[in-house]
C-alpha cells in the first residue's frame, strides 16, 4: 500500500464480511451505502486523488480487502458510486460507459467557502490574482486547497461567482480571479 | 420562539388524531378535544423545564446513560448490545475521574430500567450477556439463534439445521426475522450464506 495510506484508518464495517454484500434489508442497505460513501470520500480524501478509473479502484484495497477475503462486487460499486452522484460528489467523465469519474470528496461550494473564508481572513478582498498563484503561491502554503487541481479550483469559484463574491477574469494572457 | 399548538402542523396532527379515535368508536366533543390537546401542550411543556432544570443530574444518572448509549449505538447493532461493550463505552464515556464500572454494577442498572418497563431485556448468550433496548418480540428461537452466533459472530442455515436440528422452514423463518428487523448482515461470499451480527462484532472505536 503506498505511505499516505499507512495511517488511514478504516471503519469496523471494513473488517466485517457483510458489509461486502449489498444488503437485502432496504434500512440496513440504506446505512451500508452510507458508511461505503464516507469511506470512499475518505479513502480518496487522503490520496488527495479525484480522478478514478472504476475497474482500478474496484480491485484497489477500497473495496478489496484481501485480509478477509471479501469484495464488493461491479454492481455494489455502482451502487455506492449512484449514491455519490445523488449527493453531487461525482461526475462521470462518459456518462455512457461510465468508466472514469471525478470524485469530489470536497464539493465545489465547500471549496469556494473555504477559499472565500480565506481571502477575507487576509483582507484580500477587492484584490485580483492569477489562478496560479491562488491555488500555489506561498501565501496559500499550509492551506487545504494549496495544490487544488485547476478544474476543481474553477469550480469553487464558479460559486462563488454565482454568489457575487468573485468574478474570474482574464488579464494579461493570465486566468485570474478578482474577489469581491 | 415559535409557537406549538398552532399552524398548519398541530391542525394536521389533530385531525389526525381525531380520526383515530374516531376509527375506536369513542366520539369525542369537538371542545373536550381541544382542551385534551391543551393540557397535553401544558403537560409536555412542564416535562421540558423539568428536563432542563435538571439536566446535570438526569445526565449523571447510570439508567439515563444506559440509555443513551443503547440509543447511540442501535443504528449499528439493531439495539442488541453485548455487556462489555456497554460497560466499556459507559466507561470511556465518564472520563478520566471516574470509577470504574463492573458489569455487575451494568447488570443492576439494567435491571433497575426493566422496573420501569423500558423495553429493556437481558438475553444469556453463551458466557456473556446481549441488552436488548429495542422495543419488539424476540421469540425463543431468536434468542437460541443469537446463542449460537456468540462464538463465531455468525450462523449459517446448516447451523441451524445440524446444531439445533431445526426443520429449514423454521431456520429461513427465524433467519428472514432478524434481518427484517436489522440485527443480522447478509455475508454471500462464503461457501455458504453467513448471517453475522453486528452486536457480536467486534468493535475497535467508539466513532459512530
């Protein structure tokens, strides 16, 4: 397993054997996709990893646990993956094959607060900079969204365009963001 | 504050009621109705400041604990726990300075709540104890099925039909019950269908 998933830690549903059977129970169904999103959202959390590849991920540790022997079959995972979407944490890349996917285990609003919430903090409202230099320069060392891909850092601040905090613009040849 | 007793949500649930005790055959006065319903409003009203008056003592209570952690842990369990796992979360929940607790002392708080006719039951299981804290019938066979999952966690119908020598019809009976109500998971990937509960499970946080 690679380091960053050295000291994750893993919920108890992920030692018991049930948890990789969808559940006939529709209460009981209804709580394992649940705790199989969180674990998801986390797993992926600390990989710091949005792009997923569905028969990669099926046979990663996420839903393939060799220690007990058990996997959660193609039409679980698909299952789990249904209840992220609803929740507005995934994106098929092909809507049709459904083979790829963006997983945020973030979504864009909770992005754009946390930047939002951060240029005020540094009274840098009113300001502009260059998308670049938002999501890598050395003031936004340290913070959860240094490093945030670029589509992922468009999109929170899409909504906070739509809530009239921010305007992105062009200047220069440069894509940048003016916050209000 | 908002207001009880008024909107359209206390008229829903009043006439809903009313038809109820319409459907039992007692006729109720418009007017008799309406001062029931107020004295319920003055009754619940009096409850809650009673409850956060004394909210500090309620909270140190060893029943009300027992309680909450019956309630807290049922969405996992199916509201089956076993003793130590009840005396081990009321331990970790009263921090650093307190006693400790013994399952006896556990064992006496229960049965105090069973007084009071909560709900709450006691089920032998093998060497240990399983509280039961949600309201509903666990017949003998139940129990004897929750007996024989304590020393593996699970059971299979061939478990049933060898160990106990029950006929299938019983074994899929009893089986289909507990995963209706929630205490037992579903495990397909064994050579045969495991039916694990999560009351015998063992626990390794106290996260929710």
């Amino acid at each position: 397993m690679h380091r960053e998933m050295e000291d994750f830690s893993w919920p108890w549903q992920y030692q018991f054997p049930p948890f990789f059977t969808i559940q006939p129970n529709s209460d009981t169904r209804k709580k394992q996709l649940e705790a199989w999103c969180a674990l998801v959202l986390s797993y992926l959390k600390q990989k710091k990893s949005h792009s997923v590849d569905v028969t990669e991920i099926q046979n990663s540790p996420l839903f393939n646990n060799k220690e007990i022997n058990r996997k959660l079959p193609p039409d679980g995972v698909y299952a789990v993956f249904e209840e992220l979407q609803k929740k507005g944490h995934l994106e098929w890349k092909d809507q049709k094959t459904r083979k790829q996917c963006l997983i945020m285990w973030r979504t864009p609003e909770e992005w754009g607060k946390m930047i939002y919430d951060w240029i005020t903090s540094k009274s840098m409202t009113n300001t502009v900079c260059t998308l670049y230099e938002l999501s890598n320069g050395d003031d936004s060392e340290g913070q959860e969204f240094h490093g945030l891909e670029k589509w992922l850092l468009l999109r929170a601040l899409q909504t906070l365009e739509q809530q009239g905090k921010a305007e992105i613009i062009n200047f220069d040849g440069n894509e940048g963001v003016k916050f209000f | 504050m908002h207001r009880r007793g008024h909107g359209i949500g206390a008229i829903k649930n009043k006439n809903l009621a009313q038809a109820r005790y319409k459907d039992k055959g007692t006729l109720l006065a418009e007017d008799q109705f309406a001062q029931m319903a107020k004295q319920m409003e003055t009754f619940r009203g009096h409850l809650e400041e009673f409850a956060a008056k004394h909210k500090d003592d309620i909270k140190k209570d060893p029943q009300f604990r027992i309680i909450e952690v019956c309630l807290a842990t049922s969405h996992r369990n199916g509201g089956l726990i076993g003793l130590e796992e009840l005396r081990d979360r009321l331990v970790a929940s009263r921090g650093k300075r307190s006693q400790d607790i013994s399952l006896d002392d556990v064992f006496c708080a229960i049965k105090k709540l069973k007084v009071l006719g909560n709900g709450f039951t006691v089920i032998p299981v093998g060497k240990t104890y399983l509280v039961q804290s949600v309201p509903g019938e666990l017949s003998m066979d139940h129990t004897t099925v929750l007996q024989q999952a304590q020393e593996k966690g699970y059971v299979t119908k061939t478990d049933l039909l060898t160990k106990l020598k029950w006929e299938e019809e019983r074994a899929v009976r009893t089986m289909n019950f507990m995963v209706k109500e929630g205490l037992a998971w579903i495990d397909d990937q064994a050579k045969e269908r495991q039916y694990w509960f999560p009351s015998f499970f063992p626990y390794n946080t106290f996260a929710a």
